[in-house]
C-alpha cells in the first residue's frame, strides 16, 4: 500500500533520507523509531508530500509520488495525517473542525457530516466536547479531536508523526488508546513515535533510522528483544533505562 | 464682541437641511460601496502577493506600490479626467451620461484603500503559523482551499484593527470626492456655506456627520468582530 523504493531527500546538502526502502502491506501497523534528527518525521511527511522526495520511487495507495502530473490533494484525502502539535482550526469549533473537510472536499452534507462526526467523537471519548473550541481543550483532547478530524475522512492509511511528544504524560495513555483501537480495527498506519509500550502492543514491525538510513526492520518482539544494529541497541538502552530505574 | 449672529435652523430643517442629508446619503452609499469593495479587492491583491506563480506575485506587488504611493487625490483626477479619453467614443458618451463623478470617485478610493488593506491582511496571514497550512494540505485542500477555509479567517480576525483604520479612512478621505463635484457631504456643506455664509454651522453639521459615521463604522466592526469572529475565546 506504500511502497518506497530508493526514496533520497536532501535538504541543501543535509542527507535526509538515504536510499530507503520500505513496504507497508494493508491493514499493518509500521512504527518508526530513532533518534531526534534520523530523519524520521521526514520519512512520514513525504508520504502525503508535505515533504516531496528527491530520488527514488514512493507508491502511496496507487499513486505514484514521484510522478509530477499525481493530482496530491486527491491522495491528501485519502491520508490521515495527525500532527505533533495537533493544528486544530483555532477559529471553528470541534465539530465543524471535523466536518470541514468532509463538507467541502467530499461533498456531503453538513447534517450527514455532523452524524459521522458525532460518531467518531464518540469512539475517542469526547461528544460533550461538539461545540467546544480547540483552546478550551486539553492537549489530549485536542489530540483525540485531530485524530477524529483525520477519520472523518474515512482514509486508507493513517500517518502519526510524534501524536504524543507534546503531551504531558498523563494524557499520552488516552491518545494512545484511541490509536490502539484504530490499530485494531485494521487501518494502515504510519506511527512515529518514542512509546516503545505502543510499538511493542500494537505494531506488527518497527523501522529503526539513524541519519536517514533504515538501519534495521523488525517484528517489534525481535527488534526489542534482539536489536542487531549497535546504533539500535544504544538507541534501546537510553530509551528503557530511565523507565527501569522507575520500576523497583 | 462675537461678529457674528449663530442660526441653527437652517441646518436643521428646510432646504439646506434637505442638502445635507442629501449630502450624508451619498457619502455613506460611496463610502460603503468603497469599503466593501477595497476589502475583497484587498483580499485578492493579498492572496496574489502570496502567490507561488513569480507573475502573479510581481503583479500584486507592482499594484500595491503604485497605488499606495501617489496621492489619493491624483488617482481621483485620473479616473475621472484620465481615463474615460482613451476609451471609445460610444462608451465616452455613455459614462459621460451616467453618474460618472460617482463611480470615478469609488473606483479611486476602491482601489487606493484596497493597496494598504492588501498589506494589512498579508502581515495577518504571515502571523498564521504555517503548520495551519500543512493541517489543511494535507486533508486534501488546495493552496487556494485553504487560504479561504482556514487561514485567511484566522488573518483577517488578526486584521480587524488595521483593517477599522482603513475602513475609517476611506470614510473621511470620500470628502475628496467634492473635488469632482460628487455631491457628497463636504460638498454640500460647502454648498450650504455659499449659499448661507453659515460656514460654523454647515461645516460643525459635516464634522459632526463624519465623527458619527466613524464611531458607526468602528462600533459595526467591533460587534461583528465579537459576534461572528471572537468565538475561541479561552475556558
């Protein structure tokens, strides 16, 4: 469903992503992890190409990225993409942040709209929340908001890029959940993320990138149990110690 | 001793009271219209600045240099004494006909105010952080989409002072409409001056009608702004 085949990025001369290749099957859950500047976050914005590629071929559900004449916005909505910083609408309110795209892309109606919004604020926990504005909201709920705003575009793939990093950590268990649940119901997703809880549960393989390169491609049990690449293992170490030394 | 002997009535009733009111009407109907129409005119200029087409760009900048760097009161001349010379003669004769001092006034003051409400709405947009742009890209909007659904609604709530002194502006600068003999409220106070030699109470009715229209202007903004656009006020 995604294919990267020989993906090259540069910004100026800074080699961003080199030589990827990866695959992503329906239905299955991909996490990439690494650490801060390994390219990651980029690695996901070119799927929807907020980030186009240099080099390379990239499929995305049938369309062909590094074909210039690939209407993107069409693609676009069939991608949800959910953000660090959530990027909810400051000036609408929760269900028409929802319903916007549905109305004025998809072309349904605003009631049908509304329907279906009311059912995904539901499924993340929030439908007292319809008319409240993002401001009003904690950074989980407008996380859950965004996540439900992407949905209501009833995408094949999903696209998470650090969905937690901006959340105080009592939150990060709900927005979690919700992606869980997403997981379980069999979207595609692209997941960036720290929560090595989250890959371990829900991912069916996990990449690891350093410097722009997938250095190692792995079931997430082999992965941790069994990391191969000395970058990965290091990567692995700093990320479990902190949390060990918590746990008596 | 005072030289001079006040006559309110003759500003508050009969024939030159009919003048000014004629006066108010057309300043308001010319102010309105140019307000109304700088403001989309503006939009469009600001949104072309923005443009990814380097033409497009080169244009809206071209426009808001030239516009907002020659005097008001020259733009209006052109437009009126200027421009209808080059057109054919058929439609010479028929603006000639029409109520042309009031367009040529519009059209000057429309596209003046437009140049400076351009920049105000761009500063707007430019204070939008841009992953607001990438949120609506990347539902699936278009460039142009997304200007219009997400970012230039949050800008021109930026906007809203800049844009109630421009708004202001175009309200006292129709005054140099007179110039062109449309009978708008300067006009007709100085008509009633002439006629009078009243000049403290016809021009004390004209400051007292621009101040009342400013005040109307800067109330109706405010209220829209609080009703339509103020909404995400924090818990």
């Amino acid at each position: 469903m995604i294919v990267f085949k020989g993906v090259h990025k540069w910004f100026k001369t800074l080699h961003v992503l080199n030589d990827i290749n990866l695959h992503v099957t329906p239905g299955e859950v991909l996490v990439v992890c690494g650490p801060s500047g390994s390219g990651k976050s980029t690695l996901i914005r070119t799927i929807n190409q907020l980030e186009p590629i240099n080099e390379g071929s990239l499929i995305v559900d049938g369309y062909d990225l590094s074909d210039k004449k690939t209407d993107i916005n069409k693609l676009r909505a069939e991608v949800g993409f959910v953000f660090q910083q959530f990027n909810l609408y400051p000036h609408l309110s929760v269900i028409s942040n929802i319903t916007l795209a549905p109305t004025k892309i998809r072309n349904i109606s605003k009631k049908e709209a509304e329907e279906q919004a009311m059912v995904l604020l539901t499924r993340v926990g929030l439908s007292e929340k319809r008319d409240a504005y993002p401001s009003q909201l904690s950074g989980g709920q407008q996380q859950r908001v965004a996540i439900a705003r992407a949905l209501a575009m009833k995408p094949r793939i999903m696209l998470f890029d650090e969905p937690t990093s901006a959340l105080d950590p009592e939150m990060i268990g709900e927005v979690l959940a919700v992606m869980k649940d997403l997981a379980l119901s069999g979207m595609t997703m692209v997941v960036v993320t720290h929560e090595m809880g989250f890959a371990r549960e829900v991912a069916h393989r996990v990449a690891f990138m350093a410097d722009g390169i997938v250095l190692e491609e792995a079931h997430p049990e082999d992965f941790f149990m069994r990391p191969q690449h000395e970058r990965a293992k290091q990567f692995l170490r700093q990320l479990l110690t902190p949390m060990q030394a918590e746990c008596p | 001793m005072l030289n001079y002997t006040f006559d309110w009535s003759i500003i508050t009733s009969g024939k030159y009271f009919d003048w000014l009111v004629a006066g108010l009407i057309t300043t308001l109907k010319l102010s309105t219209i140019s307000i109304v129409m700088a403001f989309l005119l503006g939009l469009l200029i600001a949104v072309m600045r923005m443009s990814n087409s380097k033409p497009i760009r080169w244009f809206a900048h071209a426009y808001l240099e030239f516009f907002r760097n020659t005097p008001l009161l020259v733009q209006i001349f052109f437009w009126y004494f200027g421009s209808y010379k080059i057109l054919p003669t058929a439609v010479n004769d028929w603006l000639v006909s029409t109520n042309f001092e009031f367009a040529a006034a519009a059209i000057a003051l429309t596209i003046y105010t437009s140049a400076f409400i351009a920049e105000d709405i761009r500063s707007g947009v430019l204070s939008i952080p841009k992953e607001q742009m990438e949120a609506a890209r990347s539902a699936g909007f278009s460039y142009l989409r997304s200007m219009q659904y997400i970012i230039l609604p949050q800008a021109v709530r930026i906007t809203i002072p800049p844009l109630v002194n421009q708004f202001l502006n175009v309200a006292k600068n129709s005054s140099l409409a007179m110039t062109i003999g449309v009978m708008e409220m300067t006009y007709q106070a100085r008509q009633v001056e002439s006629y009078t030699f009243k000049g403290f109470e016809a021009f004390t009715a004209a400051t007292v009608v621009y101040l009342l229209l400013s005040i109307l202007i800067t109330a109706l903004v405010n209220a829209y702004n609080e009703k339509v656009l103020n909404i995400h006020k924090a818990a």
